[in-house]
C-alpha cells in the first residue's frame, strides 16, 4: 500500500478508481491518500492516463533503477501536481497565490492554431496582433503593456530584453503544449525584476513512445505540417518536433511562412533528473504598417536560437537545482521592403546561471495538534544581455564592428548572385550595449491544513543602473475555511529595466530615449475561489500603483521631428513623432471566472462537457509629466473584455482500446464528433469595441482527429492596433494522427 500523510484534521482520501482526468489528482492534493496494491497492467494503464493528463512522467520505483523490471506488482510514484506559484514545488490546492491553467483538453477543444491564440481566451490577458495566426504579437497582462510580463517555456525565461514583440515567438506550437499557466501580478519573488505585471509559462508534453502528424491548411494560402515524435529508452526520454506553415495573408502585406524545430529530454538518474531542451525558429513576414503608419510595405524577420539545462538533486533535505540557459535572436527591419532605407539589423544574446535551493524542514504539531509543513528556498540568478545593431547601443570602435547575420531568405538591398545565408555586404553591428542583472531571493513558505503563508524577498542589482543592490519584497497569503472555499491575499514590488528599444531605438516616426528610469510597481491582490466537482469559479481584485512607467507618446508641444518646420503638418499623424518616457499609473480591476463541467454530475455520455465565461474589467489612472497627443501602447488598455466559451459532443461513439494504448488528450475511447464555440469581447479605450466569434467542428477519435476551424465566424471588422485591420473570416482545415 502506498500512503500520502495529510495535516491533522484533515479527512483521510481512499482511492476506488482511477478517473482518467488530468484534474482527478487535485481531489487528493493535501490530503491523506490510500492507494491498494493493484495489478502491474492496471498500474500502467493508469499512469500512461494520469501522465497524459498531468504532463509529467509516471516513473515506478522500479522503473527508476531498472527500466526492464517487470515485477508482479509494484508500487507507483503518485506525482502531486505542481503549479509556478511559488520558488518550490507546491500542490495547486495549497498553493499560496492561484495560477490560471490551460490544460491539453481546453486547448484541444478551444480550436485554435497558435500559442497567442490560446491565451486570448484568458480575460485577464490582452493579446494585440499586427497579423494573424500570431505571426507578430504583443502579450500584456492586467492592464500593463507587452515588455512588462515574463514568457517562459518549461520554466527557462525566453523574454527578449530587444523588445517585447518578439518574446511571443515560439519554437513550438499548439500541438506541443500540455499546458500553458498564467500567473496575474507582480512576481519577482518567483521568476525574477522582469516579472513585472505577470508571467507565462508553457509546458510541452512529455508523452510514452509515439508519433504524431498534423496537416492542415485553407483560405488566403494557408497550409503547413508539424511532427512529433517521442522515444523513451531506459533512462533517456527525448521528444522532437517541428514544423513550417506559411500564407498568402489575408491582408495587404500580411504573407508570412514560420518554420520550427524543438527537441526536449530528460535523463532519469536514482538521484539526479536532468532536464534539457533546444529550439530553434525562423520567421519572415511583410510587416503592412506594423512601426508606422506612413509605410504600409514594411518587411521583417526573426530568427532565434534558444537552449537550456536544468539539472534537479537532493541531498538530504536539500534540493538542489542549478540551470543554465542561452537565448539568441536576429532581428531584420527594412522600412520599405528591399531598400537600404530605415533597414535594421539586431543580434540579441542572453546568458543565464541559476541555482535554485529548498529545504524540507521537518513537520512539527501546534499546541492545538495542526501540523505544520515548511519549505525554505533560496539561491541566486544571473543573467547577462548583450545587443550588437547597426542602430541600437552605444557607438563601437572600427575594429569592434561585426558583419550583420542574415536569415536563411532575407530580402535585403544587395547583389542577387549573393549566396543565401551569407553576411549582408558592407552592413556592420557599429552599436552595441550590455547589461548584467545579478538577483539573489530568499523565501519562506508554511503550510498548514487551512493556511498556507509565503513571504520572502529579492535582491537585485542590474550594472545599467548601478552597484547598488534594491529589495522586493512580496507575501502571498491563502486561506481555506472549507474544502469548498478559498481565500487570498497577495502583495509584490517589482521592478523593470527598459528594453534596448525603449532606450535607443530611433527611425521615422520614433524616437527613444536614453535616460529613461526603470519601472517600478506596488501590486495588491484579493481573491476568492469556490469549487466543487462540477462547477468551479473565482473573483478577483487588483490594484497596483506604479511609478515610472514607460511608454512611447507624442508631446502635445512637440509632434513632430522639426516642430519649426511650417511645411509640415502638425495635426496629421503620419507626421507624429513617438518618443519614450516616464510616467505613473494607478490601475485598479475586477477579475471574474466561473466554468461549469456537467459531466462530473452526469458521466461522459453527456453532451456537454464544458462552459466557462470570464470578465474583466480594468480603469487606469495615467499621469503624465507634461501634455500628450496620442500614446502607442498604454493608453490603449482593455476596459472590458468578456470570454466565453462552450464544448459539445454532437455524436459520440465508444470504441475498444487496443492493447498498450496510448491515450490522446480527447476523448479517451470514444470516438464523436465534437463542436467547440468561443466569443470574444474587448472594449478597448481609444479604439472601437468588437466582438468575435470562433468555432470548431472535430471528429475525434483515439488516434486521429479531422476538424475545420473557423476563425472570425461572423466576419467582424476590427482593430487591435487602431490602424491595423486584422482579418475577416479564415476557415482552415486538418488533420492529426497519432501513432
């Protein structure tokens, strides 16, 4: 028998059956849990199930010493599911701060064909594309604007310290993912000073041995294909993918083409796991009037690099986890396509060392009998950022100049007969700028059979500013009074350090600005969550003040590049110059959502599975030092944006699971054809409000899914940059199979 202790008072668990869901384990978090000794087929069959809904690896005790064992009955590592909440693995039921979740089966049934796509369906999160399909887009969170939220891929930081808008490209892709967790508000505590209004963290899937294809295409010459392929041996689990989708656009200089490849791995030792993973994109894209309004034949592409290692150990009751992580970026701008002309070329590296520590202290009883559990973490962060450019930076020395990096197909102003993926000729990096921002926390957790209380503090000292070291410090408090409810209560500082754009960049229409200061932000948060096994819903309120922000404005005194200039025109626009600078906000929200799973009431044979709706609702209060005219980013916040969402099977057949079978996300031996609809509302200041509708029709089956999407049913004209009209319907179709 395998047993789990739970705090005293709280009522024992016994298992009777494995419900084969990615949440069955959350009924057992926290408590005491009585698991009978079952058969080694049954014990397989359920961890495949549980490791396919949880994304982790089911490993017997066995099996971690010997991958060839084949006991008669053996016993298994029930794996809590951990949530980013915190600097240590904590259960999401005692976790002390809440982490919105997109499993594999939301993603599924949500009908979407990119990662930016998916997090649209989060109200608390704005998602502002200049195309479609993710091709370019700025992801902000609460309120804040899309260089202020760290994106992470399997916990390693991938945010570009360039510019935001290039931090949402992926090397992998909805097909990849077996979550996605969102974490609203200030979290330097947990993943470092460029957490400032959130963070995103993407969790690919870690299947048993298998292969999986995935075809699709449709209107505006849309098409592409994507792979996976997963193969365990002994020790070593390795997972590849990749993949190339490309279109015609669906609006004026809109084409694109994405390639992808991704190669993830873990290495399973009696004390060591060693988690590794290297990805790799490419991306060209007409970029329409992406910078500016005054050129609609803009053009560029990204091209990145990225690798990371984490290695996990313990030694006593000492965890250990060090990581080391490189990220590399080209970046290839032409203001007008194929002119030397307003042409950039950017090479971004970033360099980080980590070292993760925690301590199980020995749980000890109150007076009153509760026990009590802590977890102490500590460690350090270091992390440098370099940029070598032909524009942004500081002037290099002649012989400091680099050649520029072209892509695999740039287009650029230079010879035809020039071998693709040679130097641009007589392009340099003449710029260059670099930073080290070393960060050390400390962090203390308690957890009780009601109450979990974590508080600690970081310390950070960035070499941009100076060699003085500055403290942020956060609790997060949770309160359950019954299995049903939950309370808490979260404050966190945190501070930003401004892109190299928001610093240097200076073109037609933009200009940045050297002495920009970093941004700083006191965040509150309170929150009340109600579950039960059918319906689950949560409120939030949040405020935060903030205190040099930056954003790109026009002075109301000086629009354009020559104000004495009387030729041109001050009131048109296109003559608008934007600048960077400082100013201070005070943001304050409500944060509703509510889901409804009928089938915990009624079984898998009925129709509906699920419906969810969530609302935000969000009022800025922004100061700036002197009058402005218009704002690029910050004053085009989202007032109101309401998320809903409902998941139907139409027709539905049971099929018989063949021998070793490997489960996909939905359904799990049936076979039925399902509809999933979405509808979008964003009411966005200084822009018109819009609503869209997106709905997918799918014949699912266990080793195959047909489905069509629709995107923008209703053909909805509307704009997430207010000049930047994004497509109307695109219907698209594919196929997956899975081996």
């Amino acid at each position: 028998m395998y047993h789990f202790s739970s705090p005293k008072g709280c009522k024992p668990l016994t298992f009777r059956h494995f419900g084969r869901k990615g949440y069955s384990l959350f009924a057992a978090l926290g408590r005491e849990v009585k698991v009978g000794v079952l058969s080694v087929a049954t014990l397989s069959t359920a961890a495949s199930a549980l490791a396919a809904g949880n994304g982790e690896t089911m490993v017997t005790k066995a099996e971690a010493n010997d991958s060839t064992a084949t006991t008669a009955a053996t016993s298994i590592e029930l794996e809590a599911a951990n949530v980013s909440a915190s600097r240590i693995p904590m259960a999401a039921n005692v976790a002390a701060r809440t982490v919105m979740t997109f499993s594999r089966d939301d993603i599924a049934a949500a009908g979407v064909t990119s990662i930016n796509d998916i997090v649209k369906l989060c109200a608390g999160v704005d998602v502002r594309q200049r195309g479609a399909f993710g091709v370019q887009t700025d992801v902000s969170v609460n309120g804040g604007t899309f260089d202020q939220i760290t994106i992470l891929l399997n916990g390693v930081n991938i945010s570009s310290p360039h510019t935001g808008h290039l931090s949402a490209d992926f090397p992998v892709t909805a097909q990849d993912i077996e979550r996605i967790e969102v974490l609203e508000g200030a979290a330097a505590r947990v993943y470092g000073t460029s957490a400032f209004t959130g963070a995103i963290n993407i969790v690919t899937r870690k299947e048993q041995r298998s292969v999986a294809v995935h075809g699709y295409g449709g209107m505006y010459g849309y098409g592409g294909g994507e792979a996976r392929l997963s193969l365990p041996y002994k020790h070593w689990h390795n997972h590849f993918s990749g993949g190339y989708t490309r279109t015609d656009g669906a609006t004026d200089n809109s084409q694109f083409s994405a390639s992808r490849a991704f190669w993830q791995g873990q290495y399973f030792a009696p004390n060591v796991q060693l988690d590794y993973q290297l990805g790799y994109s490419y991306k060209p894209y007409g970029a329409n009037t992406f910078y500016g309004i005054a050129s609609t034949d803009q053009w560029e592409s990204n091209e990145r690099w990225m690798g990371a290692v984490k290695a996990r150990t313990e030694v006593g009751r000492l965890h250990m986890e060090p990581s080391v992580s490189w990220n590399r970026w080209y970046d290839h701008y032409q203001w007008h396509k194929d002119s030397p002309a307003g042409e950039n070329f950017h090479q971004v590296d970033v360099y980080s060392l980590g070292l993760n520590n925690w301590i199980d202290w020995n749980t000890f009883s109150t007076r009153s009998g509760a026990e009590v559990d802590q977890k102490t973490s500590f460690g350090i962060e270091i992390r440098n950022e370099g940029i070598h450019s032909t524009k942004l930076g500081e002037p290099l020395e002649e012989s400091q100049w680099h050649v520029a990096h072209l892509g695999p197909a740039d287009h650029f102003s230079a010879p035809a007969s020039l071998d693709v993926g040679a130097p641009a000729p007589d392009v340099y990096y003449k710029f260059a700028a670099n930073r080290t921002n070393i960060s050390g926390f400390l962090e203390h957790n308690v957890i009780l059979c009601h109450w979990t209380v974590s508080a600690g503090v970081l310390a950070n000292m960035n070499t941009a500013l100076d060699t003085r070291w500055r403290f942020y410090p956060g609790v997060d408090v949770a309160y359950r009074p019954t299995k049903r409810w939950s309370l808490f209560a979260s404050w966190n500082m945190a501070l930003r350090m401004p892109t190299f754009t928001d610093l240097y960049y200076s073109g037609t229409g933009i200009e940045g600005t050297r002495n920009l200061r970093p941004e700083k932000t006191n965040d509150l948060t309170l929150k009340a969550a109600y579950a039960l096994p059918c319906f689950q819903a949560d409120a939030s309120l949040f405020y935060s003040h903030k205190t040099d922000m930056i954003d790109w404005v026009v002075l109301a005194d000086n629009p354009t590049a020559n104000p004495n200039d009387a030729t041109i025109d001050a009131a048109d626009p296109k003559n608008w110059v934007y600048r960077s600078g400082n100013y201070e906000l005070d943001n304050l929200g409500v944060r509703i959502n509510a889901a409804w799973l009928p089938r915990q009431l009624w079984g898998e044979a009925f129709p509906l599975r699920k419906v969810g709706v969530q609302y935000c609702y969000i009022n800025e209060d922004l100061s700036y030092p002197v009058p402005v005219l218009a704002s690029k980013y910050a004053m085009e916040y989202v007032r109101n944006k309401l998320v809903a969402s409902a998941d139907v099977s139409l027709f539905r057949v049971k099929n018989r699971l063949p021998k070793n079978h490997v489960p996909v996300s939905r359904p799990l031996g049936h076979s039925a054809l399902n509809l999933s609809l979405s509808y979008r509302y964003c009411e966005r200041v200084a822009s018109e409000s819009y609503g869209i509708v997106d709905a997918r029709l799918s014949w699912d089956a266990p080793h195959y899914s047909l489905y069509v999407d629709a995107h923008n049913l209703l053909d909805t004209e509307y704009y997430d940059f207010s000049y930047i009209r994004q497509p109307g319907i695109w219907i698209v179709g594919g196929a997956k199979i899975t081996f």
